[in-house]
C-alpha cells in the first residue's frame, strides 16, 4: 500500500516537473526561480525515490512508521502540489507578463514602424513641395526669360519696321524727287515742244487771217460805203435826226467794237514769220475740232471762267450761214484784243470753220 502511494506521488511530481520543463522559455534565458523550482521538484522526487528501496521493506511491518511515511508522503505531496500550482500561476503570470510585454513591444513596434512612415511621409511630402516650388520657379524663370526675350524681339523687330520705313520713305522720296525732276523734265519739254508749235500755228494763223481779212475787206468796204451813199446827208422834218446809229455792218462792228480790219491786217503782217500756221484744212465741227487744252484755256482767258457762255458762243458761230454773221454774233458783245495770243487762235478756228 505504500509503494502505491509513493508511485502516485512520483507520477505526480514527475508531471509537475515535466510541466515546468515544458514551460521554459526556448530562447534559454531561464529566471532563477524557474531553477529553483526545477531543483525542488528533482530533490522531492529523491526523496521518494529513497523510501522504495529493499531496506525499508522490513520497516513496513512497523504500522507507526507507515503511518507517519504516508502522513508524511502525503504532506510532500500537499506541498508539492500546492508548490506545482504556485509555479504554475507564476509561470502563467510570467507568460502573461511575457505576453503584455511582447505586445507592447509590438505595440510600440507597430507605432514607432507608424511614426516612422509618417516620417518618411512628411519627408516625401517635403521633397515634392520643394521640387514643385522648384519647378514654378524654374517655370517662373523660364517665363520671365520668354517674355524678355519676346520683349526684346519685338523692340528689335520694331527698329528693323523703323528702319525700313525709312528707307522706304527715303526711297520714296528720291523716287519722287526722281519723279518730279523728270516731269520738270518732260514738262519744260512739252513746254518748248508747245511754244514751237504755237509759234508755227501763229505764224499759220496769221497767214490764214492775212488772206482772209484781204479777201474779205474789199466786200466789207464797197458794202459799207454803198450804205453810206443811200443814208440823206440830213433828216428830213417827219424823221428827227438820230444821235447814235446801230452798226449794220461787219466793218461798222470791227471800228466801234475792235480795232478796224486794216489794223488787224496790220497787226498780222507783223507777224509774217508766222504765216505757215494757216495751211490747215477747213474744219466741218468747230466744237470737235477745239481741243480740251484749248477749250479750257479758251473758257478761262476769253470767256472770264464762263463755261456755258463758251457753250453758247459755239452754238452762235455753228449756227451762222457765213463768216461775216459769225463774227458778226461773236462781236455783237464782246470786245476782244485782237493782237491776244488767244483771240487770234479762236479767230483761226473760227475762219477755218468757214474756209472753202
């Protein structure tokens, strides 16, 4: 009976000890309790060990001894027992304690892994603010010098439109310097070409009119003087005499409104270098015939600026049958130097529409 308690006992002490060997830690860090612990229960477990050797048997016969062995064994157990338990809340508070401390260390682990990443965050951030201000500034520069260089382009290509402006008004103006010094040219030309031509057309003109005025004067006096022979040398008592008399005649008009046909005749054999102007042909239309040079120089100097007079004046003298009534309506009002450069070139004209 008391081999099969102890054997119990045994079983027992040898669990708690397997119990605390299994709860070592396998990193090896051993506390010294745990040893402490582990060299109790190897000690409890001898002493046992001693009660089932051959020399006590004899002692079991002896009930008080057996008595106080179980008694004994049972206390060892008890304590044993109570010792196992208390190792086993240690262990079980250690491992607890191991446990709050493996996760408070992973706590901390996990918050500073955290800080970390909100460090390196911030810190990445930090690097894309200040490549982005960098960028704008550079973007910034870069815009700056853009717009100077635009700037600058634009003064320059400014300056370049100045002067070629310039140039081109200075060409410009050489060109109408040009311009005008050969119109100077070509007028003085026209001009000597004019003077050559009139002076010729004079000397024509007063051809024409020399034989026209001597042709025609021989008429223009016979008719004036037979007027005379007819007119009574002193009116008659019915008639009162008349203080002024209207010319009737061509001759009478040329000596009251213009120098007398002798004068003009005069005048043109003056003239006499200027006789070839005359050799023209008879003209069928004197308005067509006039040119615009003339016509306006006509208007001007003979008709005081008076187009529609002028206009009149040429109805007048288409209208008329001969020379004598065209000079006759171009006279009737108009008192005209006949030794004018310009008179003396509607004169031509005028003969000239009326030439056979």
């Amino acid at each position: 009976m008391q081999t099969k308690n102890l054997i119990k006992i045994i079983k027992a002490e040898a669990t708690v000890l397997v119990s605390l060997i299994e709860n070592l830690p396998d990193d090896g860090e051993v506390q010294g309790y745990e040893v402490e612990m582990l060299i109790n229960k190897i000690q409890a477990l001898n002493n046992i060990a001693v009660h089932l050797s051959p020399d006590n048997d004899a002692a079991e016969s002896d009930n008080a001894a057996a008595i106080a062995a179980r008694k004994a064994a049972e206390e060892e157990e008890k304590r044993l027992f109570a010792e196992a338990e208390a190792a086993k809340k240690a262990a079980e508070e250690e491992d607890a304690r191991r446990k709050a401390e493996i996760e408070a260390a992973r706590k901390a682990t996990e918050e500073l892994e955290a800080a970390r990443k909100a460090m390196l965050e911030m810190q990445e951030n930090a690097r894309k603010q200040a490549e982005a201000e960098a960028a704008a500034r550079k973007a910034a520069a870069e815009e700056e010098a853009r717009r100077i260089a635009e700037a600058e382009a634009a003064k320059r290509a400014a300056e370049l439109e100045k002067v070629r402006q310039i140039a081109i008004e200075e060409a410009a103006k050489k060109a109408a310097a040009e311009e005008e010094a050969r119109k100077a040219a070509e007028e003085a030309a026209r001009k000597a070409e004019e003077e050559a031509a009139r002076k010729a057309e004079e000397a024509k003109k007063a051809q024409s009119l020399a034989d026209m005025f001597a042709d025609n004067t021989a008429d223009v006096e016979q008719t004036y003087m037979a007027e005379n022979e007819q007119q009574p040398t002193e009116p008659t008592p019915a008639e009162p005499a008349k203080t002024e008399t209207k010319p009737s005649t061509l001759a009478e008009k040329f000596q009251q409104n213009t120098p007398s046909v002798n004068d003009v005749l005069a005048g043109l054999e003056k003239k006499a270098n200027l006789a070839s102007r005359f050799n023209s042909r008879p003209i069928t239309n004197l308005r067509k015939a006039i040119k615009i040079n003339d016509r306006i120089r006509f208007i001007n100097e003979l008709f005081d600026h008076d187009s529609q007079q002028y206009e009149l004046t040429i109805d007048d003298i288409e209208s008329s049958e001969n020379i004598n009534e065209a000079l006759d309506k171009l006279f009737s009002n108009r008192n005209w130097d006949q030794e004018d450069e310009t008179t003396v070139d509607f004169l031509e004209l005028v003969y000239q529409r009326f030439k056979s």
